[in-house]
C-alpha cells in the first residue's frame, strides 16, 4: 500500500472545477485524483474500474466490502438457506460466520490495494470543493465520490432506551449468536420479512407490526398476502395498521411487552428494528459545498450532485435504492463519466429485486411510477395482466403452492415495462421478466451480490446497456 504522504507529497491544488475530465496540468503521470468516502461495494467496484487510470484514495474507517458481506446481504442469505433446509440453530450460526470471514475484512481490503486504490482507515470529511480531511491530513483532489452508505432507523419507541438491551438493528441481528424464543419484529419490509422467516423456521414465536395497512404496499395487494399468507402458515403472526409505541417490562418474564399504538401487547426476548435505512450524509462535510445534510442529495441521472465542486454520489447514500447490484451499477456510470465520454446513466439499466422468502417475491422495474401513470384516466398507454399460479398445471404437479403474478405493458411500444410477483421460483423467473422488459439486459434476481473478483473497466461492457449485476 502506497504511504499516504504521497498525496501529501505534491503541490496539489485540487481543482474542483466541476469537471469530469483528467486533469492533467496539475496530476503527477496525467491521472485525475479522485477520493471515495466508503468502502463499501459500491466503493469496491469503482477502485477496480479506475484504480489504473486514477489516483484513487478509498476512505473507510469501517469494514472495507460494507454491510452486504458481512451484516446484511451474505449472512441473511445463508441463514434463509440453513433454516430452509433444517440445520442446527449453531451450525447455522457457525456456517453464517465461516461465509462472512467472521467478519474480517482483510481480504477485501487486500483486493481494494491490488485494483490500484489506497486505502486509508479513516473517517473522511468534506471541506470545501476538491478537499478532504482525514486522520489530522488534508487532501487535495479533482473528484469526490460519496458512498458511505446508509445506517438502521431507530423509530421512536418509549421506553426504548432503559430496555436497549432487548433492543436489535439488522446490524446486531447477524453478529448475535443466541436464538431468542420470543422475537417482535418492527417494521413488514424486506428486513422484516426475510427475518421472519429465519426466525419461524428455527422455532421462535414471531409477531411483525407495521403501521402501515398492508405489506410492501407500492405492489398489487395480492402480491405481499401470498408472502404474508404463507408465513403465518409457519406461525408468524403479523399486526398491520398499528406501529409499535412503546416497550414495557415484562411482569412475570425474563422480557420485555412491545406495545402498540392499537394498545396491544405482545411479548419479547428481542425485538428488530427492520423500518428501514436512512443514507449516511450528516458529518460528512456537506456544508462545506452549499448541501443541507439533513436532506436528500440532489443527484442527477449520471451520479453528479447539484452542488459547488466536482461531487458524486452512488450506493444507498445516492437515495435511489438499496441494494448492492444497484450500487455496483451505479459505480459503473461514475466511472464512465469520470474517466470515458460519459454515456452512461442510472437509469440505463432494468432493476430486479428480490425478497428471499418462501415463496420469494420479485419486482422488476418501476412498479409504482409505471402503475401511478396508468391511474391517469388521460393516459390509456399501459395496461396491466394478472394470473394466479393456481391456474397453471406445473404448480399442481409439483406442488408449487400459491402465487400471483403482475406485468405492466404499454400499447404504445408493445412491451412490457414492469412486472411484480410472489411464487415459488420466482427468483428464476425474474431473469425472463428482465428480458422481456429489455432484452439487452441480464439481470441475477437477487439484491445483494459481493462479489470480489470483477471485471476490468477495459472489459465491463460500459459502451452499451448492461444490467446492474453484470
């Protein structure tokens, strides 16, 4: 790793001029000077698009890979899959940790080094457009990249803080290694509902309480009730309609009582705050470029922020979406713009997601924007095909159980532009469904891919359309 004096070493003026091209007046060997604050995937992916062809100085004073290898995306997936297929509570645990290096993340960083970055294991702020200061340090630099993620949202619950102690964030969930017999789960989302999942199936009692009226309710109806409806087949109970409010001791029990604004109570050893995550901005130096860090980053369509200097945002902090393809998407377009002719775009790709449950529910595309259009008695361009996947005779012979599927097409084009479903194989079928909406796309279902080898940015294909994942 190259001693961080050398960036001190030369008489650099970062420009912070806006522009996204090198700058090579002012750079030692005709590279732009680029600072990424986080080391997350998405900070991972644009370290090894770039790190040849700029100075690239990586700030993280966390786990260099972020939350998806180590706290969210690995070792969710690989409790879902240890539940599923009846594992021991502690040898899932032990398998969860052996698949996240219990949580070391040296071989991350190792690969962040050999891309071509430097790593500093420092938090970085923002002082004025070009400039970065870190560890007692001031850097001087051309571009800066934020992607220092997003952070659990604690909601305000009375009593909250004297039983904090039964209190979990996703976060603490994947480091704990106790099952507790009795677990209330805040919030009916993704979190939520993968949670739930892993919970019932190693026999804990779970109640998920939302307040609001239905889940993922962005989606047609019958899309969250087939989830929902085949997790209380597994003894989950859910409360829609009424949040919690408040958390009281348990009288006669080693627990707590999570209270809901309904009034009714429910008993816990832990609960799981899962209402979501809210992008890391605050003490991160936006001020120091005209930004409130308090509001949503104004972010263009190719990761440029409306503010005074050259500044980029990409990941969950981008505030467009929280998953890691997206992310890693998301670095490609900066990379582009920072180092090549600047095609790319955000939204030049089909988003899918996943929610690994059983049955797993899928989104391809923009359902809510696309479906809000149609409810536009002046606009009779998109239209909607349901079907149940009873009426199919493949879901008889194997078993499938329920499911429902929604495609959103539009007259006009002839295509399909969104889709929504929950049913056994939906994860594959998402593939099919990306294509079909853009068939220069080619998109893995799910929202959580870390991978550590990636492809070059000579070979990534940034010329033309490519899914988030590619």
């Amino acid at each position: 790793m190259r001693d961080v004096h050398d960036w001190q070493g030369h008489d650099w003026q970062g420009a912070g001029s806006g522009s996204a091209t090198a700058m090579s007046e002012t750079s030692p060997h005709d590279r732009p000077r680029i600072a990424v604050l986080g080391g997350g995937s998405a900070g991972e992916m644009l370290a090894d698009l770039i790190g040849n062809d700029a100075e690239v100085l990586v700030f993280e004073p966390g786990l260099v890979g972020g939350e998806c290898p180590f706290l969210a995306c690995m070792p969710s997936k690989a409790m879902l899959h240890e539940a599923a297929a009846g594992t021991d509570w502690s040898d899932a645990i032990a398998r969860r940790d052996e698949i996240t290096d219990h949580r070391d993340d040296s071989s991350h960083a190792a690969d962040l080094v050999d891309h071509g970055a430097t790593l500093i294991r420092e938090r970085a702020v923002i002082d004025g457009p070009g400039a970065i200061v870190a560890g007692g340090m001031r850097y001087a630099v051309d571009h800066i990249v934020v992607a220092t993620g997003a952070d659990p949202i604690r909601p305000p619950l009375d009593g909250a803080e004297e039983f904090a102690e039964f209190v979990w964030t996703s976060e603490d969930l994947y480091r704990a290694t106790e099952r507790p017999d009795r677990v209330v789960i805040v919030g009916g989302g993704v979190i939520g509902f993968e949670s739930a999942e892993v919970f019932s199936r190693f026999g804990s009692t779970v109640t998920v309480v939302d307040e609001v009226d239905r889940p993922f309710d962005s989606l047609p109806e019958a899309v969250g009730v087939t989830v929902q409806e085949a997790l209380e087949g597994r003894g989950v109970r859910f409360r829609f309609g009424s949040g919690a409010a408040a958390i009281h001791p348990e009288p006669d029990g080693p627990g707590v009582l999570v209270e809901l604004e309904s009034g009714e109570r429910f008993a816990a050893d832990r609960i799981l705050l899962a209402v979501g995550r809210r992008p890391r901005t605050e003490d991160i130096g936006l001020e120091s470029l005209g930004l409130d860090p308090t509001e949503p980053l104004p972010v263009g369509p190719t990761g440029r922020v409306d503010s005074s200097g050259s500044l980029w945002a990409m990941g969950d902090v981008a505030g467009l979406g929280q998953y890691t393809h997206l992310a890693n998407h998301q670095a490609k377009v900066i990379a582009d713009h920072l180092l090549a002719g600047g095609e790319r775009r955000f939204d030049d790709v089909v988003l899918a997601s996943c929610v690994f449950t059983d049955p797993p529910l899928i989104q391809v595309g923009d359902w809510a924007t696309v479906t809000d259009s149609s409810n536009d008695s002046s606009n009779d361009d998109i239209v909607i095909a349901t079907k149940d996947l009873a009426s199919f005779p493949r879901a008889s012979t194997d078993r499938l159980g329920p499911g429902y599927l929604a495609v959103a097409a539009s007259r006009r084009s002839g295509t399909a532009v969104a889709a929504a479903g929950a049913g056994a194989r939906f994860d594959e079928l998402v593939h099919a469904l990306v294509i079909a909406i853009d068939g220069a796309s080619r998109s893995p279902a799910w929202p959580s891919r870390c991978n550590r080898s990636r492809p070059s940015a000579r070979s990534s294909g940034r010329s033309g359309r490519t899914s988030p994942s590619n």
